[in-house]
C-alpha cells in the first residue's frame, strides 16, 4: 500500500473551519450541545456533506448517525470511523469534530483516488459524548455497545428536565435504526487533550486502551466553631482535613505517574462562612490507571490517607465511589495497523493510553477497537482555545486513513493497489 | 460593699426562658433577626419589662435603645449596661439575651432592695450586632460610637435590598434620641462561644480588650487541565496550592496560640467540576491576636506562605483584606471593678481577650469599658445547642451587678451602703 494516496490536509483544515461555523462562540469556540439546535445544524451539515459524498446516511434510535460508503463485499461488516459532533458549552474547534472530519476526508480520499474496499466503510457521529447536557458521557457509544438500555438512554434529562429522547426527536434526529452495532473495527482519531506529543515533538500518539477510574466522593464531617474564641487544637476543623488529605493525594498521584493519576478538583465547605470553622466539606478524588492492580492497591492507599487524617483531625468521614469504569485494551490487530501507517509515513509516534473517556471506550468492548491522538497546543481542550495545526490534523488523518484501508480491504492488497494505481 | 444584696438567678433564668419563646425556632434556639417581626417582638418584651420597672425607655435614631433608671445626681453621665437581642438565624437562647437581661436583673435587684445609686443605670440593647441580615456586625454599636456615620447605618441594605432604617421603621424602631454617647462607663455581659472557661472549670472571664483581627480573601489562579490527560507535575492546580496553604496556616496558628488565631473557613473552588483541574481558588484567612505587633507578624509571614506556595505551584495570586481591627484594651479601672467583684464572690475567674466581635468592642473607644464572660457549654454558639447554667448566668450577673454599683456610685461608698442596708 506504498503508493496509497495521501489525504488532503486543506480539505480536511476547510471542513473543520466550516463546522466551527456551527454553534460558533467567541474566542474561536463552538457551542453544540447534545441534541441542540447548533447540534441539529451540525449533522445536518455532515449529513449533507456525506450524501454528496454519495454515502447513505442512516440514524440509529439513539441519534447515533450512520453514513455507509459501500464495499466489494457488503456482507462484510464495515469498517467503521468517527467520533463526535457535540461540543462543551465553551467547546474548542476540534474535540470529536476531528475524528468525525477524518472519517469524512478518508472517503473523499478514497472517492478521488477511485479507491474501492472489500469491507464497507462507515462513519460515525456518537450521540452526546460531551455528557455535560445528559449524563453519562459516551451515551450513544455506550447504548450501542449494549451497556446502557436503549430506553434508560432515551429517558436521560437535563437539567431543564428534557427527555434526550424528545430532544432528538424535536431536531429529526430520533432515528429508526437499530442500535445493535454490528463492525469489523472501530477507528477513532482524536486530540490528545494532554501535553505530553507537544511536549515530545511527536506527531501521532497509538493509544492502546484507557486508564481505569476508580473516582470517589469523600466526605469529612467535624464541628462548627467560632474563628476567634476556639483554639486551633480544640477544633474539629474539616476544611484542614480536606487540605491535608488534597495535599497527600498530589503526593499520591506522583507515586504513579506516568501511568496514573490522581487528583481533587471539586470541594465543597459547608457552612463556608469566614468567621465559622467548617463542620463539613465534600470533596472528589478521581484515581486513574491503566493497570487494574495498580488501580486497587491506588484506591487502597487512597482510603488508608482518608481514614487517617480523619482519625488525626478528630473527623468522621464517608468515601463513596462516583465513577468506576475499568482499564480497557484497545484491539492488537487494530493498534498495530495504526503503528504501520505512522511508520510508512515517516512519522514520529509514541504508545498512549487514554487518560480521558473517549466514544471508543465502550465500543472497544464490542468491536475491534484502536484511536489516534494528535497533538494539543499546550494540552488545552473543552475551552474555545483548543487548537491543532492543519499539519497536525492531515498527519493523524493519514495514519487512520491508511489503517482503515488496510482494515478494510481484507487480505486482498491487490484490489487495493490496483484501485490505488488505476 | 459586702452587704450587698445577691441578684435572683430563678427571676434571670425565667427571664431567658420567656425571652426564648420570642422567635423560638425548634431544638432550643431563637431567630430574630435584626429589625424583623421576631425583633420587634423581643424589644418589645424588653420594654415592658423596663417599663415595669420604672424605667425610662428611648430609642435612638439607629435603633439602639436604652431604658434609664434615675439616679441621685442626675447630671452625672450613666453607667451603661447591656448587649443585643438579635440573634443568629439559627442562633441560641444566651448570645447577646445574657448581656441585656443581667441588666434588667440588675435594676431589679437593685429596686427590690431599694438601693439608689448616684449615677444613673441605662440598660442598653445594641441594634443589629450579629451581622447576619445587615452588615457590619454591631451596627448600631458603630454609629453610636461614632465609627459609622447614622447615614450610612441607616442605608445598610439585607439581601432583599431591604434598608435598616425602613425595616426599623416597619416594626416602630426607629427612635428619634440622638445617637450621641455620653456615659460613665459600659459593662457587657456575655457568653464566652469558646471553651476555655469550661475547660478550665471557672465561672467567670474577666475581658480586658479584644483581638485585633487582620483578615483577607487569597484568591489563586492557575489553568484548568483535563485530569485523565494532564500529568500532575504539568499542572497549575489551584486547589493544590490552596490546600497547602490551608496546612501551613494551621502551623502559623499553633505558633501564635493562646494569644492568637489563624483559620481558613471558607473556600471557593473554579470551576469546581470533578474532572477539570481548579484554575481558580478564592479563600478566607482570619488572622487575630491581641497585640498589634504580633498581628503584623503574623500578617506579614501569612504574606510569605502565601507567596512561597503560589510561586512553588506555579499560580498567580491576589491577597486582599476584607476585615481589619485593631486590637482593644478596655478600661482599666471598669476591669478592675470586675475582678474586685468576682474576688468578693469568691468566684474562679481568669483574665481573657476577646476573640469574637462584641458591641463592647466599638463602644470601648468613647467609653470606659469592660466585658464579663460565662461559660459556653461546649464552647458552643450561634447554633440552637448553645447553653450556659442558671448558675453560671448568675455567678456573671452578680459579678456586673457589684461592679456596676461600684461605679456608679462613684466615689460615695455611704450612699450605696445606706442604701444596701436600709
């Protein structure tokens, strides 16, 4: 597949540009929420974009969208591509919109070149992956991978107390289509949302799996006293144990990187007055690893900090799980297709794990599953300054590109080459 | 003075127990807001009670009223005694009611065994000392002791937009006495809100001034991160950087402790989401001592830690003062007058400096002054708990009422003991 097409880093910068149209914000930002009008106007431009690519276009009734580019052999089950569209209120130009893009500009690739593949090709835009209109995160992804009923799905409110359901239905996207998701793997480009490709002048991050999340909300109770008639050793300060348990979680977190982390970053004092000391203070911890054993013995230490400084500060406290999801092996065979194209491309890559949640998380338990990271100017993303050069993008986007072909045309590089060179 | 008579600790506690049922609040406790219904109500209990016993009742143009029993040389100023009868929304049956209702116990005491005294006695309610509803604390303290200008108190709004004057004017407390204060000498009476004399196991706190209190607002910025992507040591984590300075001034307290106080109560976390590093952190530092070099001291190294973080942290910082007092010595002479009076009881008592906010703190700088403490049981206040024994209250009262006398008969020992023993 040497003399395989590149893609069309233009085409592909012009496609994101024109999306970022949609729902645009100051500050080069986008607002598409789940399920929105701005979300509405975004599928529709995709949708658009794909029918003109002659692609057939089906919604599956969660609001997942579907856009089908034939195979030789369509008993095949396709090659699927994407990522998606929604965005966080204050949302960058290129969070989801990337992988959804490149899916788009691979057909395109393969369109100009006259390029067929035995397997089908499908993109994909996942219903709400943001999870900041409905919860949870990935709930599209997570309802086509079966572990979220279709109905507990479509029942999801959000803060206004709107159905997702009636929300997709009011902008046409309550589809018909089945959700069950029949694929011959998933491949999803992304931006890495961290620093470390920046950081190592690499182009293209393999991200093998996703770090487990053992996340918890931990609750430390001790008694209100007045500021100025109490002495310090006579409180049950809850806001100092919060302070030495946040102070101890950093040095947690540094016991574990590269591969883990941990950290506080949502505190609650009650009754938080300047002149009372605080007799409660709510406060999450979020333990990430991508090994389970690592995780645990994590978690472990982080119950041991809790249960003793409590003890220390004369507090009693409470630590329940909030988010507990498992570290996750992306597919071999997916992975290795995407460390072949970055070197018959001549480009930098280093093996990541996903430290943040992705659509392919769930879907990777169901379908052959492997994503590209590219990389974030200064690590930033979900805010309207997120930002990936055009080079960066069109690199990424030929790396999926070439392992999607390489998926896609099943043991049969001839017809490949042949398409490729006719 | 060793004939005189002992106040009626039954007549004192019955007196808190009525007054309790005015704004009664379930678990014990009492809401009377300042220059609410409930207020209104208290005062005019209050008032009845003045009348029935003779007294001379007038409200001054900020609300503040005194009730005045004649004395033999009515051209002398009088001695003032007295605190607040507004309370906490939640607040205790003790807080401020003590300092007020020891007075009225006192001119009844002194009217049941016939005893005149040279200058006159003026019970005094202070309006609006809790701050709760408007601000600052003892309001009604600061315009009489000239602090705050009538206007301005007068235009203090609550969080309605509602204005002291025409809430005092709503439940007819809007005096027309000037705020003007001229008087021998002020004794307040109070309950401690803080543990020492419990654990102590002594009756009663002699109060020779008040800590200086030097507080401010940290606010530290730092940038929000992805938490699963963005390795510790890359962060500008303000909540990290708040919780070490949480710890730190912890340690800066326990080295200025007994005579000191430092504490952090409130904290306010941006944008306070679970998987997003804290870019923001605003919180209070309450620093008070009762000398004003050492108060510098204090300031100054909170400054340095404050500092020092933010710089090892990587964040950017502002430290702005919201509270500044200095610290207060009462009056000698009236402190003295205390100490005699609680020696000639026999009562256990220890000098202490005020670490709360009183009415007596203002006032101490127009007149002589001094404050008497009783026990908190639990150190306990401003919570519906709050509770001091008959016995206790009246071991406090009876120390006021023979320092009162002593002062107020200035100079002329014979009239006060025919009068004790006629």
């Amino acid at each position: 597949m040497t003399d395989l097409p590149m893609i069309d880093a233009q085409r592909l910068w012009d496609a994101h540009m024109a999306l970022a149209e949609v729902g645009r914000i100051p500050g080069d930002g986008v607002c598409r929420l789940a399920a929105s009008v701005e979300d509405k106007a975004g599928r529709d431009l995709f949708a658009r974009w794909c029918r003109e690519a002659g692609l057939v276009v089906r919604v599956d009734r969660i609001g997942n969208m579907f856009a089908r580019r034939a195979g030789k052999d369509e008993s095949l089950p396709p090659v699927l591509i994407g990522s998606h569209l929604d965005s966080q209120p204050t949302g960058g130009r290129f969070d989801g919109a990337f992988g959804v893009l490149a899916g788009l500009e691979i057909v395109r690739t393969l369109d100009a070149a006259g390029i067929a593949t035995t397997a089908p090709i499908e993109l994909v835009n996942w219903t709400n992956e943001e999870g900041c209109r409905f919860q949870p995160s990935s709930l599209g992804a997570e309802v086509a991978a079966g572990h979220i009923a279709l109905a507990d799905g479509l029942a999801a409110k959000d803060e206004n107390g709107i159905r997702l359901g009636d929300a997709l239905e009011a902008i046409g996207y309550l589809g018909t289509a089945d959700v069950a998701l029949k694929a011959r793997a998933y491949l999803e480009g992304h931006i890495e949302q961290g620093p470390i490709l920046e950081e190592k002048g690499e182009a293209i991050g393999i991200v093998g799996g996703s770090m487990g999340v053992n996340a918890y909300s931990v609750i430390l109770i001790g008694r209100e006293d007045h500021t100025g008639t109490t002495p310090v050793q006579r409180r049950k300060d809850a806001l100092f144990g919060a302070a030495r348990c946040i102070a101890e979680v950093r040095a947690l977190a540094l016991d574990f990187e590269p591969n883990g982390r941990a950290t506080v970053a949502r505190i609650l004092a009650e009754p938080n007055a300047r002149s009372v000391v605080a007799s409660k203070v709510t406060f999450t911890v979020d333990c990430r690893h991508q090994g389970e054993d690592e995780l645990n013995v994590m978690t472990g230490r982080l119950r041991e900090i809790i249960e003793r400084i409590s003890h220390e500060c004369g507090l009693s406290f409470t630590m329940e799980p909030y988010w507990v999801v498992p570290p996750r092996s992306f597919d071999a065979t997916c992975v290795a297709a995407l460390r072949s194209a970055a070197a018959a491309l001549n480009l930098t890559s280093r093996p990541m794990v996903s430290g943040a949640g992705h659509d392919a998380i769930p879907i990777a338990a169901v379908v052959p599953t492997a994503m590209v990271f590219v990389p974030s100017r200064d690590g930033v993303s979900h805010h309207v300054s997120e930002y990936t050069t055009p080079e960066q993008l069109a690199a990424g986007c030929n790396v999926l590109f070439r392992a999607a072909l390489e998926l896609a045309v099943i043991a049969d590089p001839v017809a490949a080459d042949d398409a490729a060179t006719r």
